[in-house]
C-alpha cells in the first residue's frame, strides 16, 4: 500500500509541476506583453557589449531622449541574452525569449522598430539614425493622433 502512496504523491506532484509550468508558460509567450498599447520599443540584438553596429546605434540614440521620450518609445537591449531597458538591467524580460520571438536569424547585429500595436515596423542588420527611427514614427497614424491631441492638450490650457 505504501508505494501505491508514493506513486500517486509522486504522479500529483508531477501533474503539479506541470500545471504551474503551463500556467507560467503563456506569461513568458510575449515577454514584451507590458509595453503593449503604452510604448513603442527599438529592440537592438548584438552578441556583445562593445559590437561596432551597437556602439554605433548607441550614440545615434544617447543625445536624443528627449525624441524618445516625445514619442513614448523605449530601447530594449539584447545582449547575448542579458536584457537592459533603457540602459537598466533587468531580468524582467528573458532575452532568450525575446531572440525566439523576434531575432532567431540574427547572428551579429539587428534593430527592430516595434509599434505599440505590437507590430514590427522596421528591421535591419544595420544600425539606423535616430531621424530615421523619428521619421517611421512620426508617419504613423497613431502618432499623428498623439500629436494632434497634445496640440489640442495645450491649446486648452492657454485659454
């Protein structure tokens, strides 16, 4: 009787485990799911720290958070698999995922432009200025609006 205990123990413990891990598996199947609707994001791949193109990307983007800020877009770096948001940290968003979903082909340097719809706008192997990022943007409907109503915003508030 008692290993009949332990195999059922041991079968409800194994159904535990997968049931938890089914549960945490769709939270982790849009590692970037928070962001969605609220920001827009540059994702930038590279497999080192000091890669020439993301040396580069990160100058053509150091002096323009303000521009970023405008257009409520955030710098997702994936490093290897190390994540920084920002240029913070973090082990919120696991880089793996992140490569599956949107870079399983790139093996040097990519960026990719994602609206808040969640949709790619842009991806290249080449790094790309930030008037070029700004312009993408700034054609988008959504944008359009968001200018339109903070124009309006402050328009109303001088009256």
């Amino acid at each position: 009787m008692r290993r009949r205990e332990l195999l059922a123990l041991a079968a409800s413990g194994a159904l535990t485990t997968a049931a938890i891990g089914g549960i945490a598996s769709p939270a982790q199947a849009d590692p970037l799911d928070k962001y969605r609707w609220e920001r827009r994001l540059v994702l930038l791949f590279a497999p080192l720290k000091l890669h020439p193109h993301l040396v580069v990307q990160r100058g053509w983007l150091k002096d323009v958070s303000q521009g970023l800020s405008d257009r409520d877009m955030t710098v997702v770096e994936v490093v290897n698999n190390s994540v920084s948001v920002d240029g913070r940290p973090t082990l919120e968003i696991n880089g793996e995922a992140l490569r599956r979903e949107f870079g399983p082909s790139i093996v040097e340097f990519g960026i990719l432009l994602i609206g808040k719809d969640g949709g790619v706008k842009l991806r290249s192997d080449e790094p790309q200025t930030a008037d070029r990022l700004f312009e993408i943007v700034d054609a988008m409907p959504m944008r359009r609006q968001e200018m339109r109503q903070r124009k309006q915003d402050k328009t109303e508030r001088r009256s």
